[in-house]
C-alpha cells in the first residue's frame, strides 16, 4: 500500500520518537524528506541526518536532539497536506511565535525557513511549523 502523504509519516515519526525518548529515528529517504531534515538540523532542532543506501530500500536516519532531558522541538504541526495545499507569497509567510519558531517553506528554490524565503522574495508551500 502506498503512502498518502510521507512528510506528515516523517513529522509523527519524529514527534513519536521524541515522545519514547529515542536517540534516533529511522525511515524511508526521499529528496524531500532530506530537504525538511537539512533545515531542521541547520536550525539547530536536530543533531543531524544520515543517508544509508545500503538496504534494499534507502533509509534516512534522524539523531534527535534534547536540551536539559526535553526535546528542543515542543510542536511540529503539517500545514499543507495532500487534500489541502496551502501556498503563500512571500509577503504573507505566518510569522511563528513572533520569530522563535519557523515554517518549512518548499520554493522554486527549494526547502527554506520562512525567515529564507522572505529574505528571497520566494513564496511556496508552507510544508511545516516548527515551535
């Protein structure tokens, strides 16, 4: 059975794990899922991402990171999904928790923060908002 929509799999995953207290987690690769767990390590919510290629299907494992036995991410919400894209200029970006959280934005140029994409001038789909 295929999946719906991998990138809100990839949100609970991490959101689960986070929850049990795991070091990682570990799911099926895609370019986008790379893309949504770049920004999220540059942004210093996760230590960071692996690519194994060695199985018979890729594998994209994510070390979770944690400030003082919390997780450093306290919500990660989808915003546009499968039955309902949401686009925006980038005018109209949302602004998260006036500046200390970020959306995941998917450009013309790629997956960037909104801070990113207003800098630019790029809109694109609001993939995630990250607290």
């Amino acid at each position: 059975m295929s999946m719906q929509d991998p990138i809100a799999d990839m949100l609970t995953r991490i959101r689960n794990a986070q929850q049990a207290r795991h070091e990682t987690v570990k799911m099926n690769y895609s370019k986008q899922r790379e893309s949504v767990a770049r920004v999220l390590r540059d942004e210093g919510y996760l230590i960071g991402y692996e690519v194994e290629e060695d199985q018979p299907c890729d594998q994209l494992e994510i070390a979770l990171k944690y400030h003082q036995d919390k997780p450093v991410i306290n919500s990660l919400r989808r915003v546009s999904r499968p039955g309902l894209r949401v686009y925006r200029a980038a005018d109209d970006l949302p602004w998260v928790r006036g500046g200390l959280g970020i959306a995941v934005v998917s450009t013309s140029h790629g997956v960037m923060t909104d801070h990113a994409a207003r800098k630019g001038g790029h809109g694109g789909e609001i993939l995630c908002i990250v607290e």
